[in-house]
C-alpha cells in the first residue's frame, strides 16, 4: 500500500472526501488495476467532470484533466484521438456522467471510442447537497425528493449496451477486488469499455443522507448483489430483485480512433 501511495498519488493529501465515502475505495480499486497491468504513467491519462468523484484525478499521480460538468467524455475524445496510444480514463459520477453529460455519454458509446469510462454510482448528486439523479431509484428520498423520487431510474449498464459500448461491467465498493479486476479488463478492452461502480455517499458534507450509514450500505450491496457467474446457476425467481454484477457485456466491434485514421489516410489519397 505505501508503495502504491508513493507511485501513484499525488503529495496533496489530506483530500476533500467525507468520512465513511466510497469514493477512495473506488479510486483505489482503479489504482490497483493500473498497477497490476503496469501501464505506463506518462502514457495514461485520466480526465473528469465536476463532482465528488471527479476530484479523484487530482490525487493521481498521472496527465489529468479536470473539466466542466458532464464534459469528461469530449476532452477524452480529443486527447484519445491526438493521442491513440494512451490510455484515457474517465472519471465520472452519476449525475455528472448521465444527466449533464448524457448526451456525450451515448455518443461515446455508440462510437465505440476505446475509452474507459468508470461510473462512481452514489445514486445521488452529493457534492451540491444529495439532489436526485437519473440514477437515483423510483421512490427513494433525496433533498429534492423529501417524499420519493417519482423519476424512473436509468439502468446504467442497459443504457450503456443500447447505445452501442462494447464492454460492460459492474461492481461495488464492497466488492472491491472484482471491482480493480474488471476496471483492469475494461482498460484491456478495445473500444469503449464502461465500469459502474456502485458506491455510497453517506454524509453528504456534514448533511447526513437520506441514503444510508457506511457499514448500512456496504451490507446492502453485499446483500442485494449476485455475480453473474452465481445467477447462471439459478432459476430466474431465485435471482429477482438481486443487482448483477460482473462482465455484462463484451463484444468485438470497429473502434472509433482506428476508423477515424482509415478516413485519413483516404483523405490523403492512400488506400482505406
Ligand atoms: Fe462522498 Fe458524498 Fe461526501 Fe461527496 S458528499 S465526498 S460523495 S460522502
Ligand atoms: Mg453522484
């Protein structure tokens, strides 16, 4: 631990997160997988919005960008095709990733860019005060919701599938060795690789949440999950009402840098 503290984080802590946050298990799990896959620093490349989550970069010892709201994906875009042999990481939180920034989340997607997109999933918008999201479950409180959220939720790696991303995964901060073991496929993967991490915003900076206490949330997910590996061997009642996490989904599919550089070259009057 104190030599991937050494590597890979900046000098620059204490940082901004409450106690009982899932935020640093989810960076954790990202930094471990980095460091299983031995990527090379000067040649990965982490970019965020605006939220919680996406102070994350800012602790990281690598090129980091910190953008507007829900602009992570585009700034990625540009340096992924500037830069084809990069590694870009995106950092994002839910609201961030599929409110403000949902448009460019499902045109990544569907131009099958090989980026890694990791969705730190609080269900919540915590840094403003825990307002509701697009992720935020049918009836659940939130200070803009005192009586329930009537908005349906999105399903985060459904909507991820149908609008095209090649690769598909969940997990959670309880699970968080699965959860460095599929960022790390997801970077592997070529084309645009998605990983929702399910995590909890419990304080919501010394407001205490409508969600729930640290150790209340860990045990929900622990209690309300099953690997995909676990549900195969059931019947459908027996997995109802359990959140799936593992690989979702992965196919092989043209990536968009790639396909990008083909044009060029025509353009330039080569052979496609
Ligand atoms: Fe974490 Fe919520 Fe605090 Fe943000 S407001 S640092 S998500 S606990
Ligand atoms: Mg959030």
């Amino acid at each position: 631990m104190e030599e991937l503290l050494k590597k890979y984080y900046r000098p620059k802590l204490p940082h901004m997160w409450c106690p009982g946050c899932g935020n640093g298990i989810v960076t954790a799990a990202i930094v471990k997988a980095i460091d299983k896959l031995g990527l090379d620093q000067d040649k990965t490349t982490i970019v965020s919005g605006i939220g919680c989550s996406s102070r994350a970069p800012g602790y990281l010892h690598f090129d980091t960008l910190h953008t507007a709201h829900g602009r992570a994906l585009p700034f990625a875009t540009g340096i992924k095709l500037a830069k084809p042999d990069h590694k870009v990481i995106v950092i994002s939180g839910d609201g961030d990733a599929t409110a403000i920034g949902g448009n460019h989340f499902i045109h990544a997607a569907r131009r099958n860019i090989d980026i890694t997109l990791i969705v730190y999933n609080n269900n919540i918008y915590g840094m403003t005060g825990g307002q509701y999201s697009p992720l935020t479950p049918h009836m659940a409180k939130a200070t803009t919701a005192p009586y329930g959220n009537v908005d349906r939720a999105f399903d985060l790696a459904q909507l991820a599938k149908g609008a095209g991303a090649t690769f598909v995964a969940r997990s959670t901060t309880y699970h968080a060795k699965q959860l460095s073991e599929l960022v790390a496929k997801a970077i592997l993967h070529e084309g645009f690789s998605v990983v929702e991490a399910m995590t909890g915003c419990p304080i919501s900076f010394g407001r205490q949440n409508k969600m729930a206490k640290p150790a209340a949330l860990l045990a929900w997910q622990r209690d309300n999950t099953i690997t995909v590996e676990a549900a195969a061997k059931l019947n459908p009642e027996q997995v109802a009402g359990k959140i799936l996490i593992g690989l979702l989904h992965e196919e092989a599919a043209p990536e968009y840098v790639t396909e990008y550089a083909k044009v060029i070259k025509q353009a330039m009057g080569g052979e496609r």
